[in-house]
C-alpha cells in the first residue's frame, strides 16, 4: 500500500517584512474552516486521495493525508496570501521522512518549489526557510 500521511500536523507562522524579526504572522488564525486552508490532490495526476483537517494539539495545527496506492503523485494544503517574506518557519510532523517539497507563488506569478531537507523523525520539528 502506498499510503502517505504528508504531515501529521503543521502549524505555520510566517514573518513578515519590513516588520521587526520578532513580528509573527500566523496562517492559522482564521475562523475559516481548516484556517482557510485547501486540500488539493494533484488533479494533473490522476488517482490521488486524502484530506486535510484540523488536529486537536496543544497549538493550531493542520492534519494531512493522502493515499497514492490508486496512482496520482503528491497531495497538498495550500492558501494563497499577499505578504512580504523574510522568513518562513513552521512546525511539522511528517513521520520517516527526510524531505519535504515546498512550493512558493511570488508576486511576479512564478511558482518556486524547494525540497527542503528534514530530520528523519516522528517527533515535532521546526523547519525554517529564509
């Protein structure tokens, strides 16, 4: 069986530009449901399943999880936002896994995608993009 969980649970925050490293702002803030966050299945390539919800932690989270064994190659969380980066962190579980491919819309409309390299563990980490 080729099933996935991406993430076992993700809380993001992001920093914003010009503001003081210090200043937070979080993605999961919304009363929208799952934050305003959507789940997507890679519908270019066909077979992908799974679902995106919220998870009941000690913070916010979000709980991903997709099922390849019937084709498709990837399933997603995703939310478009305007904001100026100077940095991206976020906290996540994704179990036996030493990456992880984050993709990245900028305001010109390219889309950037980075695999980003991860500690192969099933405890909580932080991840942290400049």
């Amino acid at each position: 069986m080729h099933r996935l969980v991406i993430a076992a649970a993700l809380s993001f925050a992001f920093l914003c530009l010009p503001a003081r490293s210090e200043d937070v702002v979080s993605l999961l803030a919304s009363q929208d449901k799952n934050f305003g966050w959507t789940f997507g299945n890679g519908q270019e390539f066909p077979g992908a399943t799974g679902k995106l919800e919220t998870e009941t932690t000690d913070k916010p989270c979000l709980r991903l999880e997709g099922d390849l064994s019937k084709g498709g190659n990837y399933v997603e969380a995703h939310k478009r936002v305007r904001l100026e980066l100077s940095e991206l962190s976020f906290d996540l579980k994704y179990a036996e896994q030493e990456a992880l491919t984050l993709r990245i819309g900028d305001a010109s409309g390219q889309c950037h995608q980075v695999k980003l390299a991860i500690r192969k563990s099933a405890d909580w980490q932080t991840v942290r993009f400049p």
